[in-house]
C-alpha cells in the first residue's frame, strides 16, 4: 500500500503531465491558426482592394505572432529562471514573424523595404536566441 507523501507526488507528477500536454495542445492550435491567418489574412477582416502586395505584407506579419507564441508553448520546458522564459518567447515570436514574412515574400512579392525589416528581426533572433542558449546552460 502506498502511503500518502507517494500519493500526492504522484499525482502532482499527473497534473503536471496534464498540463504540459495541454500547453502543447494550446500551441498546435495557435501555430495551425497563425498559419491559417497568414495564408488568409481577410478571414476574419476585410481587406480593402487597394492595398499593395508591401502593405499587404505588413498584414501577414502580425499573425506571425500566433506562430511564434505556438512554437514557445511547443518547445519551451525549461523553466529554470525569468531569462531564459523572456529570451525563449522574444526568439519564437520573432521566428513566427520572420516565417509570416517569409510567406508574405512568397504569396505577395519581393520588396525591398520588406529586406530590411527581415534583417532586423534576423538579428533580433539571433541575439535572443543565444542569449536564450546562455541563459539556458
């Protein structure tokens, strides 16, 4: 017969697999979302008939965010310390960015505006990302 210390780790160690499970539910359901509304930005807006293809850009990128915060609730399990959990969301939001982009490059056209912005949010990435790397050792 287990004892009652072993009941409650055990079940501590289940509502703990429930809720990792549930995060990573939560953030397929995100990324499939930002996806969804990057392909398809007038779904839930109309978009007027006069926007340009870098206007039209700008309006993939903010869905990148939903992809960037699916990723995080994906990937993310280390909860060791407030840097590592900061620079690991501004990394995945940046990547869903830089992927929303990306498509708008695809599906709108090539602009050079456009270059600089994926410049900065390249180097955003990289910067977060290894301190993320640091941070995370």
């Amino acid at each position: 017969m287990m004892s009652k210390s072993h009941l409650k780790i055990e079940a501590n160690f289940i509502s703990l697999l429930a809720m990792n499970l549930s995060l990573k539910i939560s953030g397929v359901v995100l990324l499939i979302a930002g996806f969804i509304l990057t392909i398809k930005p007038d779904l839930l807006t109309k978009i007027a008939a006069s926007v340009d293809g870098y206007q039209m850009i700008e309006k993939r990128v903010k869905w990148g965010i939903l992809i960037g915060l699916g990723i995080f609730l994906i990937f993310y399990h280390n909860g060791n310390s407030w840097k590592s959990l900061v620079a690991a969301l501004v990394t995945a939001l940046t990547f869903g960015i830089i992927i929303a982009r990306l498509a708008g490059f695809v599906l709108d056209g090539f602009f050079v505006r456009q270059i600089w912005w994926l410049l900065i949010e390249l180097a955003v990435f990289i910067i977060f990302g290894f301190l993320y790397w640091k941070y995370k050792l």
